[in-house]
C-alpha cells in the first residue's frame, strides 16, 4: 500500500516539473499510469495523493500543449477543469468550451475568475444559471457593456452584484438607485463610483439594520405571481397568461408546464433565453407539435431530448 502512495506522489511531482517530457504530461493527463482503483487510507498516518491531485498539479504545469489541455477540458473531474481558468496556454476554443461547461460550479469559477478573458465573460453574461450571472456581475473585470445587460436581471442577486460593481456607469447606478429591493439600493450607496447626490439620498440604506433571511416571509413563488387563482370566479387560461409574464422564474416555469396555458404563452416561452422554460414548454403535454419539433433542434441536449420524445 505504501508502494501505491509513493507512486502517487512521485506522479505528482514528475506533472508539475517543467522538465517532464510532453509525452509523460499526455500520459498523464490521459490517466494512463493509474486507474481508478480506490486504494484503502485507513493504515496510512498520512493519506496518499489521489489521483486527482496529481492532475492538479498537471494543471499548472506551464508547458501544457492545446491538445493536453483539451484533454483536461474534457476531465471528468469538475475542479481539473475549473483550473484551467489559470493557465496561460488555453486557446480561445478552449475558453469557449468550459464556459459552456454542464456543470454550473465550473461556470461559476469562471465566471470569479479574475484571469477569464473579457470575450468570455460577455458569454457567462448571458448564462441561464442565476449564480454564474451574479459571478460575472461582481467580476471586477466585466465590461461596462455586460453590466448594462445585467442590471436588468430579473434577479435581485445579479443586480445587487451590479450594484456594488465599481465598473458600473452611473446611468445603470442611477437606474438601480430607484430598484424595488433594498438590498439592490443599499449596494449602490456603498458603491464609490455614486454620484454624491445619490449616496445623498441613499444615505439611510446604510443605517438599516440587518434582516436575517430566516425571519418568516411571503413565499418567493406566491410572491411571483399578479394574484392567487380563485374558481369561482377567475378564467384559468387568462391567469395562466399573466403568470407566464411573471417576474418570478419558478412560476414561469410551473406554468409553462401547465396544459392549460395558451399557445401564445407557449410559443414565446420555446424563444425563452432559459433552457429551464424551453424544457418546461417541451415536456408540457399541449404543447403544438410544430414547436416541438423546433425545440427537437434545442441547442440544449436535455430539451432536445425531451422534445423528441413527445413527438
């Protein structure tokens, strides 16, 4: 067993010289010298490297070719790839495809990351993922023009991300100065960027105490909706259209699953920029088969998937 930690360390150490062969580093980055048999650590005072640790260290060797990193990108682990982020001979074909990674986490690290490309952090501008928008709008190096997207965000996390943003404009500042959430209107007080004026008039913000988010509140999905169907006396088709205008994502989404909403909603929702709601209207069971079968052409395999199979 000690032969095994010995090799693991020795692996370690030959990926992150810089005078390893390329040969070794593609063997490596392959994971061709060990498998992924789980050695037992229960007799050892000390635990061996995994082997993720030894493709850790694989990823910041700086001589890494395109290929070896391409092959990293294509890692099954998630944390392999997110440390790509730092190193200096990514291609941009490479940038483009962890930014469309599955896995949000590594979109997210991306998105942090003050080492990802500004053409890269334009596209996590747009992400259907409410967390990796957050990322990109606190990212001290986002463009003013992502910015001026994000602050539209119909969640209060990107906005307040924006906020407090010293790239900010102030036309967007000004603009966030008047949002609906506190937390949005405290953010631009604290901003340094702010006009005088409006951390004039802001000022207060500052001095509110702070609300734990456990205190009972409305719940977020009630709160989305325009008002609480009633049988007696409301039409469920009208409803229906007005809650898929929500400003809530979840509602939106509920009712784009709905039988019952009308194809209008339904085909404005197969245009949504979240593959969420163009999943939902795929899945939904009245949905026309015409716009199933555009959604068959999704560029997101799961509402694809899902399109296809109720054709």
């Amino acid at each position: 067993m000690m032969a095994g930690a010995d090799n693991n360390e020795i692996r370690r150490k030959l990926a992150r010289n810089t005078r390893t062969p390329i040969a070794v580093l593609e063997m490596l980055a392959k994971r061709e010298f060990y498998g992924e048999e789980k050695e037992e650590c229960r007799d050892y005072i000390i635990p061996p490297r995994t082997v993720e640790e030894v493709l850790e260290s694989l990823a910041f060797n700086p001589n890494l070719t395109s290929s070896i990193l391409a092959k990293l990108a294509q890692d099954p682990s998630a944390k392999i790839r997110s440390l790509l982020v730092y190193h200096p001979n990514m291609t941009s074909e490479l940038w483009q495809q962890i930014a469309q990674d599955e896995d949000k986490d590594v979109r997210e690290y991306i998105a942090s990351s003050i080492d990802t490309p500004i053409h890269i952090l334009e596209t996590l501008a747009l992400d259907t993922d409410t967390e990796v928008r957050q990322k990109v709008a606190a990212n001290p190096n986002t463009p003013t023009t992502s910015l001026d997207i994000l602050y539209q965000d119909y969640m209060a996390e990107v906005r307040t991300a924006v906020a407090g943003n010293q790239n900010s404009n102030v036309i967007v500042l000004e603009q966030l100065g008047k949002d609906e959430k506190v937390e949005v209107r405290r953010a631009v007080a604290k901003n340094p960027n702010t006009p005088a004026p409006l951390q004039e008039s802001l000022k207060d913000l500052l001095d509110l105490p702070y609300v734990p988010r456990y205190i009972p509140k409305l719940s977020p999905t009630l709160a989305g909706v325009s008002r609480i169907y009633k049988p007696d006396t409301d039409d469920l088709a009208t409803l229906l259209s007005e809650y898929a205008k929500s400003d809530n994502a979840f509602v939106r989404f509920v009712t784009l699953m709905h039988p019952l909403t009308p194809v209008d909603s339904i085909t404005e929702g197969c245009q949504s920029l979240f593959w969420q709601e163009r999943y939902a209207v795929a899945d939904n069971s009245s949905t026309p088969g015409e716009i199933l079968e555009q959604l068959a052409n999704d560029s997101n395999r799961i509402v694809r998937a899902t399109a296809k199979a109720n054709l």
